[in-house]
C-alpha cells in the first residue's frame, strides 16, 4: 500500500479529527494508499505538542506554516485554520505544489474563494478538495444512489440544515467563530453552510435565488477577560432558494438551514427529499435509519431502514454494528485519499469529496443571502 506524506496546518478541533482517523486507518480494507502525518504547523505550541505526544511520525513541528510548505517529504496538506487565513495559506500550499483538503468555507468570502478557485484552476496536476464528511454517512451515501437512478421522479421539495445549540448559552466566551474578522459576514452560513449545500449541489439541485432571513441573537458575549464585547455574526439563517433540477430543467423549493442557537440540537445534519415517485429523510439524530416512502399508487408507507454499519469504504466493522461522526471523516479522508491515489473511486455520485466549484456555488449563495437579509429581497445566486 502506498504511503501519502500529509502536513498538518491548524492543530485544533479539526487538525486532531483527521491525526485520529489516519492512526486507525487499519479500520479501513483494501485501500490503495494511506496518509502518514510528517509535519505539523500551528501558531502556538501547544496544540502542537498533542500531535508531536501522540503521532509517533510526525518529524517537522513549526509555528511558521511556509517551513511546512517548504518541506519536501511533505506531498499534501490538510489545512484547518480559521477562515480570515483559508487565501493565503491554501494559495501558498497549492502554489508550493502541494495537494490540498482545505476546510469550508474554503475562503472567507467570495472573493477570496474565487482567488483560491484561479490558484487550483492554474495547478490542475493537483488535487485540492473541500472538506465536508455528512455525505458519508450509509443513509446518505443510499440516497446519493438514489439520486444517481433518479429514484424519486419530479423533485417537489428538498429541506437540508445543520443545527447546533453550542451558542445557546449567552454567556459562552466569544471566540474566533463569533467575530466577522476572523469568521466572515456570513456568520454561521460560513461555518455550517457548505455542509447543507454538499448534497444538493453534487445532485444538481442549483440554487437560482435566495430569499434569506438572518438573526443576530446574542449581540454580546463575554471575552477572556469576562467583559462583555460585540459577538457579531449572524448566529441563525434560513434561506428559501428556488433551485433548478439540472436533469430535468424542473424547479422546487429548497431550504437550506444553519443555526448555532437551535434549543435540543448538538450537532444535528439533515436532509429530507420529496419527489413523485420516492421521498427520502435522515437525520444524524438517528444516524442508522433511514426514513423511505416509495410510492408506486395505492398506499403512502413510510419505512425505517436500519442502515447499520456499511459505509462506502469498507472495514473492519460488522454491518450490525452502528456508524458516527468520526466514521463519517475517516470515510471523507478515504475517499481524498483514494482519488489522491490515483485509485477509482466508488461509482456513486457521493463519492468523490466536495470539490472548489462547489465550494465556489455555496459562496455564491451566501453573497446573495447576506444581500437579501439586509434588503429584504429574493437576489438572483
Ligand atoms: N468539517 C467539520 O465538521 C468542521 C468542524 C469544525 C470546524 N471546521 C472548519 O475547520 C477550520 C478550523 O476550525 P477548528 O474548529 O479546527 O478551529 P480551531 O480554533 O480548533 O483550530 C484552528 C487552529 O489553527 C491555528 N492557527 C491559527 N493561525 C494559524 C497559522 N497562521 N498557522 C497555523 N495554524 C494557525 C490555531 O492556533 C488553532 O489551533 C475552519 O475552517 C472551520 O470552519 C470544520
């Protein structure tokens, strides 16, 4: 099996997630290559020192990304910095010739999304790629089957949303994610957006405009210190898009939902697809069913399929055991890995992980929102 070399850019929640999928990736069967983390770069030390303490191969650890970059045993890179950093060092890495899986938003706005679209567009001998692990989940990955057959005839409507309460707490500390300098204007559409957008952008669901309605709820917070200062992003947002069916040239309803602050959520993904012939809902609050209503005239019956464990890479794991969130990133790294490889991917239309023009369209459709929330108006995407 081959061994990719990875360097690591941003040592927190993120940079750790994929460190633990790569040590266990003997979970994984039958994969072509497997990533081996060389070299870390973080700021500050600290976070560090958790990967140089539990990565026996990490050999290069630095406070100054460029000495990664400039590493030659380094072949990709997985970056995972706050947002207001995501031009320049996915620009410097690509431009360094390294291979890339950069978090979303993949830029902090749209214009510097659309500086790192020309950077990768004038390395097309690389592989840059934007993070976003829900389609991996088995349910997900059946309904992306179905989308493939066209299984669920004329779409009619498609709701997907991602909703936390981690911002319940008004007196949480304010941090990087609540500030627009380091987060962006698109407040919580920039930290959960791209994950809703995933799967309909891959089925060619395409937003033609928004009408989007945005709510600073918690204007203030605590800082380090305990003083209260602006907490200034957009903490909810509903956007209602009228979205073209690319296959059919039909149009529907799609709803794309973020919220920090949605009371009884933790960190719950969800996409629900209603069409003539099959409607299709799953939630990561109960992350092994799936909820299928195939209708052929005669009776409407919901179904609950049980899902177990049967992700798209396969592994060590029994079918009847049960699949999460960090089975989903490892699966998201497999497939990065895989297509990195040089190997086929599985033929399904989810399997390939979400790529710059996607990350391109949900930036589109975050521009105009901020538009239409401010002027109260649908805005062409
Ligand atoms: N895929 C997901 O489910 C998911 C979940 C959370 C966050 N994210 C994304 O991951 C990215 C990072 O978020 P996080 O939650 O890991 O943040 P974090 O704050 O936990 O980690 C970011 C790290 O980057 C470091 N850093 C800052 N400046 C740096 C620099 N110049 N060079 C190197 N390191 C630097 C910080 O010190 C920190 O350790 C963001 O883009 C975020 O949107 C994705």
């Amino acid at each position: 099996m081959r061994t990719i070399r990875f360097g690591v850019i941003g040592c927190g929640l993120m940079g750790r997630e994929f460190a633990s999928a790569a040590a266990r990736w003997c979970h994984l069967s039958d994969m072509p290559a497997r990533p081996e983390i060389v070299a870390v770069s973080n700021r500050g030390e600290e976070p560090r020192s958790w990967f140089t303490r539990n990565i026996p191969s990490v050999r290069q650890s630095t406070g100054d990304y460029r000495e990664l970059l400039a590493n030659p045993q380094v072949e990709a890179v997985y970056i995972a910095v706050p947002h207001h950093l995501h031009q320049e060092i996915y620009c410097a890495a690509i431009e360094f010739g390294k291979h890339v899986l950069g978090e979303k938003p993949f830029g902090i706005d749209r214009a510097a999304n659309e500086v790192i679209l020309a950077s990768a567009a004038r390395h097309p001998e690389l592989l840059v790629r934007c993070s976003s692990q829900f389609p991996y989940f088995p349910a997900v990955q059946r309904i992306g089957r179905m989308i493939q057959d066209r299984a669920f005839g004329t779409i009619l409507e498609v709701n997907a949303g991602f909703l936390h309460s981690s911002d319940l707490n008004p007196d949480k500390p304010v941090n990087w994610k609540r500030r627009v300098e380091t987060n962006g204007a698109y407040g919580v559409m920039g930290d959960l957006g791209m994950h809703v957008c995933h799967v309909p952008f891959r089925a060619g669901w395409l937003p033609r405009n928004v009408r989007a309605i945005l709510s600073n709820v918690v204007t203030e917070r605590p800082d380090a210190s305990g003083q209260r200062v602006p907490c200034e992003t957009w903490d909810n947002a509903t956007l209602l898009c009228e979205a073209e069916d690319r296959a059919s040239g039909s149009l529907f309803p799609l709803s794309l939902k973020t919220q920090r602050i949605a009371p009884g959520e933790s960190n719950t993904w969800f996409i629900e697809i209603k069409g003539m012939r099959a409607s299709a809902r799953f939630s990561t609050r109960n992350a092994n069913i799936l909820g299928l209503l195939e209708y052929e005239g005669g009776a409407q019956e919901w179904r609950e399929i049980c899902t177990g464990f049967t992700p798209m890479f396969p592994s060590i794991t029994g079918d009847i055991f049960e699949f999460g969130f960090t089975d989903a990133v490892q699966q998201m790294w497999a497939a990065f890995v895989t297509e990195l490889a040089g190997a086929p991917l599985p033929d399904t239309i989810l399997a390939q992980a979400a790529t710059p023009w996607e990350a391109n369209l949900s930036h589109r459709v975050f521009t105009a929102a901020l538009v239409s929330a401010e002027k109260r108006t649908t805005e062409n995407v």
